[in-house]
C-alpha cells in the first residue's frame, strides 16, 4: 500500500450543501434516473410531486389479525424481491379505486407486483418451512422456491413467530389511504414531501408493534396498569426516587403509606442465615399472598384507550413530578414483552 496521504479541505459550506443533497435525495430518490436535475428542473418536480404526495401518500404497515401494525414500512425496508420500498411505486396521481392497492416494484426484470414485507432474523431473512430462506423464493405469488432440487414448496410459509406473539401467517400487507387510516383509529402523523414513507409517522413507528404505545401499536397503559404499587419486583429506574417519595409523605402527613413502605422495606431485606433460594422463595410467596388478597398484580393490554395514571410507591419506588410540575407521582411500569 503507498504511504501517501491525501488532504482534503472543504469550504464553510460544505455541512450545508451535504443537507441539501439529503434533502433532494429524500424527495426525488430515484427519479432523477441517476442524474441530478437542474435546480430549474428540481423546482418544477418539486411542484409537481410535493403536492400530490400530501394529497395521496399510502400508508404501509405490516399487520397482524388484531389490527396491530406490528411493522411499519419505510423508505429502506425491503420487500420479499429483495427491493426497498422506495424503488417501489409509491407516487400516484389518482389513487386506485381497486382495492388492494398494488404497490408493484420498478426495477427492471422484477416481477414483484406488490410490496410485500418479509420480517428479518438478526440481518437474515426468515426461513420458509421447506428450509430455504425468503431470498430463495420467487417474488411472484405465491413465493415458490426456487432452490435446485426443492420440489415440495408449494409457497412461502414460516414458523416464525412475531413479537406480538402470533404467526407469521396471522399478518397481512396494509395499503391503506389517509382517510382509510383515520377510520382504523391509527395516526397519519404530518404531511411529509419525502418519497416513500409508507407507514412513518413519527420516532416511534421505528418501534415494532409490541412495544409502540400509540393505538397503532400496543396502546397506552391503562391507569388501573399505571396506578398499581410500585415494589421490589419493578425495574431499579423505578425504585430510584424513593427517598423523594416518601419525603412527599412525610410532608403530607401520609403515614399510612410510610407504613406500608416500611413493611416492604423490612421484607426486601435478607435475614440472618437466609440462603439465596431461601430469599427469593420467601418473596415469592409474599407475592402469591398479595395477590390472593386482591392486591393482583395487573398486565399490559393490548387494545386499551390512553390514559394516565398515578403509581403508588410502596418501599423500592419511583416518582416524577407530574406534567403541570405538580406533586404528582407519576411513574410508568415497563411493560414485560
């Protein structure tokens, strides 16, 4: 290999001129045939297709037979062909009255007629019961091997097993309009002039379906969920304020709840000659006991409306102020997958 160095120096300008390329990649992707326009010709593209996308951007998500998007499609995601979304056709002057709508793919030669999103193991795609992963099939329906010698596969299916705990056969492709989204109580986030966002509508569509808390997802936590005592079984996060907790009731003369703190504190303590299983079996005990008492530990829902709710904290506990800077406790449990 040569020693030689090459220095380069660039402009004060040259952060911003790096954004602008962004930009223009963002909306005009591949349309451009792989030669930039003109900035006269950019601005009458702009014109054209800006419009036109906020008026019919499809929405595309992966769902599962509850109506959960367990995964929404963005520019980047690929499709059982191989082919992100974006080289798909996603732009269109009138919407097709035929519904599903068909998003097929632009690459020359492909004969995908429609998006189809294929989960990943790891950065692998999943495999089909014949043994074959995703990429060994055909991207035309219904998805036959194509592997020398595979004889048996009569279509791509799998035993994979979403997060939201159903089958790789429970979910469909959602191609849905705005208005088509409102009505399934799922949000359209803000009118976007970039090419193919599909079903990004903000940070948390990056998120799968099981652990996104907005009604696309999983939903918010229920109160009775979010009210629930806080104890030595939470996360540490929650735990963390607890001496500002209970100064809280100390100040408000809330000694009721200082004793049940107190009683869980004594009880998070290991007694003399208590052994490790001695230990955690005793605390799971107490467990059992609280909740044949009625004191039942509650779940996250799936299909409950946003609420907010107030945590109790009761010895290893976790506070906030609350959202008007109030002396609110407000603490959110994380949700179990």
């Amino acid at each position: 290999m040569s020693d030689q160095q090459n220095d380069m120096k660039f402009g004060g300008n040259a952060g911003a001129s790096v954004d602008d390329y962004l930009e223009y990649k963002r909306i005009v992707g591949d349309d451009d045939g792989g030669k930039l326009f003109t900035p006269e010709e950019y601005e009458k593209y702009k014109k054209k297709i800006i419009p036109q996308r906020f008026k019919n951007r499809l929405f595309t998500s992966w769902t599962n037979t509850k109506g959960m998007d367990c995964k929404q499609v963005g520019p980047e995601t690929l499709c059982f062909c191989q082919h992100r979304y974006r080289e798909h056709k996603t732009d269109f002057e009138q919407i097709p009255s035929e519904r599903p709508i068909l998003v097929p793919c632009r690459i020359k030669g492909c004969r995908c007629s429609s998006y189809h999103y294929v989960p990943l193991m790891g950065s692998s795609p999943i495999r089909c019961a014949c043994k074959h992963a995703a990429d060994e099939h055909s991207p035309a329906k219904p998805y036959r091997c194509q592997k020398s010698g595979c004889q048996n596969c009569a279509g791509f299916k799998s035993s994979y097993a979403c997060g939201c705990g159903l089958s790789y056969g429970d979910h469909s492709m959602v191609i849905e309009t705005k208005t088509e989204r409102e009505a399934r109580g799922h949000p359209v986030g803000v009118d976007s002039p970039y090419q193919a966002m599909g079903g990004l509508t903000g940070f948390s569509s990056l998120a799968d379906g099981y652990m996104r808390l907005d009604p696309s997802g999983r939903g918010a936590p229920t109160e009775e969920f979010l009210s629930q005592e806080i104890t030595s079984n939470d996360h540490p996060f929650l735990r963390a304020a607890v001496p500002s907790i209970q100064a809280q009731r100390r100040a408000n003369k809330e000694f009721d709840k200082l004793k049940i703190d107190k009683n869980e504190e004594t009880s998070q303590q290991r007694r003399p000659g208590e052994s490790d299983m001695e230990f955690f079996e005793r605390r799971y005990q107490e467990r059992l006991k609280a909740e044949r008492e009625g004191k039942k530990v509650v779940s996250m829902s799936y299909d409950q409306p946003l609420r907010t709710g107030q945590r109790k904290a009761s010895g290893g506990a976790a506070s906030s102020s609350g959202p008007t800077g109030g002396q609110k406790t407000v603490a959110k449990k994380a949700p179990g997958k």
